[in-house]
C-alpha cells in the first residue's frame, strides 16, 4: 500500500500525526547506518509521508516525499533550524560551517562567498585540475595489483583540493593535513563523543586544531597576496558593504568546504564505478563520448556535450545521494499535511527514499 503525497491529500488540520513506538526506534537505530532505505521505506508504507516518533526526551518527525523536501528546504515561514540540528551532529569538529548558519546570517555568508565560485573562478579551477587528475590516473596505472577505488579517490580529491582550493604544492605538509582532514571527517560521525586519548572523536579534535594552526597561519599572506585559489579569493572576499570575513571565520569556512567538497565527491565517484562496473555497455557509451570529444582533457565548454556522462552521473545521484538524510530542528509548532507537529523535534526529510518512491519512478533500484 503506498500513500499520497502530504499536500496533495491533505487531513483536518491540527489531527496529530501517526506515531512510530520508542521499541520501532530502538530497533530501526542501528540499521539507519547500515540500510537506512529499508526503514524509511517500511515506515512511509506502514504510516504514510507524516510520522512522529518520541523515544524519551527525543522527539523525532519523519517528512517523506518531494512535497516534504520543498517545505523543509525551502522554509518559506522559517520554521527550521538547520544550525541546530547540524551542530549537534558534526558542531564540535565542523563548527560554524556555512551548512551550520541560519537566517540572515546564512545569506550574508552564501553571498560573500559566492565571489569564489563564479563562472570564470570555475573555469580556471577546471583547467587546473586537469593536469592533476592526468597525474593521479597515470599513478594508478603505475599499480602492478588491483586497487579499491574508494581510498584511491578519497586521496586524488584531497590532493586536488590541497593545490586547487589551497593552493598548496604537495609534500609532507599536505600529507599532514590530508590526515588531519581524514581524522576529522571521521570524528563527525562517531557514537562516543568525549575528548580521551585513543578515540575516533578525540583524532578528530586533534585533527581540527592542527588544520585551524595550518589556516590560520596562511591568513595574513594570503590577505595581502593575489592568489587564484580558493583559500585567497575567501580571503580577500568583501560583502556589498565592504565587509570581510575575520580570520575565524575563513578558518571555519575552509575546514567546513574541505569537508563538504571532498566527502561528497569521493562518495558519488566511488559509487559511479560501483555501476559502470555492472552496467558494461554504459562504460563503452561515456568512453566513446569522452573520446569524440578529440581532446586529451576535458574542458569547461566540453562539460554541456557530455550528455550521456551527465545520465550517469545524475542516475548515480539518484541511486547514491551522498546526503540521504536532512535533518532540521523546529523552533515552533507547526502544520504539515494538515497534522500539527511539535517545537523543539528533529524533522528529516530523505532524498534517498523520495529517490526511490515508485510512485516517481516506474523501475526504482
């Protein structure tokens, strides 16, 4: 049985929405990290695109479908609190990122920001990247044995952002911060929390005090200087009224797009390969696309003819979406598909479940 989206059928207002027992959330924890489709999809089926959940002093409202993802993204009536909800998931190690702001304080830092990925910003990344990624695929050819492809790309997008977003040559001291980052990375999804030598969380503390050191230091030169990369065009970035980030604040910034840049493209590439794998001929299509191109690199005004590169791409998001949960946390009481809906709860939609609603896609998996 599968149920209409929220809006589109909606109940009397303010009725409270279905309720998933404290036992079902017990059990469903440890298989959200393991197969977290499989929940969200028996919960929508067994109680619809609205359930509340309350296990103690948690209180949890699951939002499924597209109609769902608009309301909480857009947040049109700022409801939502994507700072709070963040923070207590990666705060103490990816601390006032710009996924971690809220409000008007969110759009000041998105708008200064954005001087750093402007079209022509990009296309002189893209250029810069080719000779590194040539680079890191002629290493690899160089392996007499086979290689898993996470670790391999996991470390080729750190060296890219090392010299394309830090404009940093590669050495021991990229080496040293590539396993600050990775030690970081890692912390932000540990169970125990506390700062003791030999923990995941503690590495991962650790690991942030030596990348705000490293920032921290390059500031000032970078302040003064004209670098292309991403770490100068940050430092030098002014608001419309003139304004510029502190130090802290570029800091943060950085350790925050390191995180977001890498992790999400690392995740999609590996998963890209896992399907080119099983799906051969489509392997032949991308390779005779990227071949007519009659280019040894492909070049920003290649990427619009790379059209079926772009279906594989897109099916690999779809399939894989690197964030498969977005959490919030209501700041009110609010309505939903005609149900009032508590303050002070964690409310996720799940892009990788609406990636997969049957009543969207004639053949999901």
């Amino acid at each position: 049985m599968s149920h209409p989206e929220a809006a589109a059928a909606a109940p009397a207002p303010s009725r409270r929405a279905p309720e998933a027992g404290a036992l079902e959330f017990l059990f469903d924890l440890p298989r959200m990290r393991t197969n977290p489709l499989s929940v969200w999809e028996r919960m929508y089926e067994r109680y619809g695109p609205v359930v509340l959940q309350e296990a103690g002093r948690f209180k949890g409202v699951h939002l499924f479908g597209p109609d769902a993802n608009r309301f909480l993204l857009l947040d049109r009536d700022e409801i939502f609190s994507a700072h709070r909800s963040w923070d207590l998931i990666m705060g103490r190690i990816f601390t006032n990122g710009l996924l971690l702001k809220d409000g008007e304080e969110h759009r000041h830092h998105r708008k200064t920001m954005h001087q750093a990925f402007r079209t022509p910003v990009l296309r002189e990344y893209s250029a810069r990247m080719n000779p590194l990624i040539a680079r890191g695929l002629d290493a690899w050819r160089d392996r007499r044995e086979g290689f898993l492809a996470f670790p391999a790309f996991k470390a080729l997008t750190l060296d890219l952002a090392a010299e394309i977003f830090l404009g940093i040559e590669l050495g021991p001291a990229v080496e040293k911060l590539n396993r600050a980052f990775e030690d970081a990375v890692a912390a932000s999804m540990s169970i125990v929390r506390l700062r003791i030598p030999g923990l995941e969380f503690y590495r991962g503390l650790r690991g942030r005090e030596a990348m705000i050191d490293f920032f921290g230091a390059m500031i000032p030169a970078r302040r003064a200087g004209n670098g292309r990369d991403m770490f100068s065009q940050l430092c030098r970035a002014e608001s419309e009224e003139g304004q510029r980030f502190t130090d802290e604040e570029i800091v943060d910034h950085m350790i925050f797009l390191m995180m977001a840049a890498h992790d999400t493209t690392t995740s999609t590439l590996t998963s890209l390969t896992f399907e080119l794998a099983r799906h051969p001929e489509w392997q032949e299509r991308v390779r005779a696309e990227c071949l007519a191109t009659g280019e040894e690199a492909i070049g920003w005004e290649d990427l619009d003819r790379l059209a079926d590169t772009r279906l594989v791409l897109n099916e690999t998001l779809r399939r894989y979406p690197p964030l498969s949960t977005i959490p919030r946390i209501s700041t009110r009481t609010f309505e939903f598909g005609g149900f009032e809906l508590p303050a002070d709860a964690m409310v996720s939609c799940y892009p990788l479940h609406t990636h997969h609603m049957r009543e969207w896609w004639s053949d999901p998996y």
